[in-house]
C-alpha cells in the first residue's frame, strides 16, 4: 500500500524504516516537486503548541532555503543539495527532542519536508509509545 502524506500529514512525524507493507511518500523541495518515499510505520511527534512546525517553515523560508527546500552546499570544492549541517545542528540543539538526531550521513537526501534522523533507544521509552498513568 501507498500513502501520499501531503496534505493528511499536519503534524510531524517520524517513519520507522521496517518492512511494513505501507510505503509513505511526500511531496519535498517546492517547485522541484521530489517525491521521497519510505516503508515503515508512521510515528506522529507530539506538537501541541506547533512550535515545532512552526519553528521548520521558518527556517526553510530564509536563506539559504528560500522556501525551495533544500540549499546548494560547497565542501571540499564538491557542490551538493540538502540540508546545511548547520541546520541539522540547530534541529538537534534547538526543535529536536533529545531522542532523535539528524542523520549526519544522509544530509544530500534531506530536505524541508524530509528530514532522515536516527532515533536514539538508550534513553527511557520512547515518548511516542508511553502508556499514560492509569
């Protein structure tokens, strides 16, 4: 099964990558119009507030992003299209919960509206998963 996000996704969420059956798909990089997609299970991100989205648009809305989604980044005379690894750092100090880090290895596959992140278990429970108090 397929699941176009687009419009359905209006909180943030992290795909478990997993052999599911269901391959999630998302419209990416504005007018570029990529379509990255995944198998996995669909965990929504507590946002109450929409801090967090909130906190996204508006850093993808200013340079280098400009509202494309992603930014054209130079390293080592290497020219490339992602995430700056200023904007993973910002994501992981700054909007992030602790338990999830911006995947450092997949920065070119990363844009605005897909970002790849490793989840850390080493903490307690995930939060997506714990039982409220009864």
């Amino acid at each position: 099964m397929r699941v176009e996000l687009g419009l359905l996704l209006d909180f943030p969420a992290v795909i478990v990558c997993s052999p599911s059956g269901v391959i999630y798909a998302q419209q990416a990089c504005g007018t570029v119009c990529l379509q990255p997609e995944q198998e996995g299970f669909l965990v929504p991100l507590s946002d109450e507030l929409g801090r967090l989205r909130e906190a996204l648009e508006g850093h993808f809305a200013a340079p280098p992003y400009r509202g494309t989604g992603f930014a054209v980044i130079q390293t080592a005379g290497e020219y490339w299209r992602g995430i700056a690894p200023e904007t993973a750092q910002w994501l992981d100090t700054d909007v992030l919960p602790p338990w999830i880090r911006v995947d450092r290895q997949k920065l070119r596959d990363s844009y605005e509206a897909w970002i790849w992140v490793e989840v850390h278990s080493e903490q307690d429970p995930l939060p997506a998963f714990v039982s409220p108090e009864p």
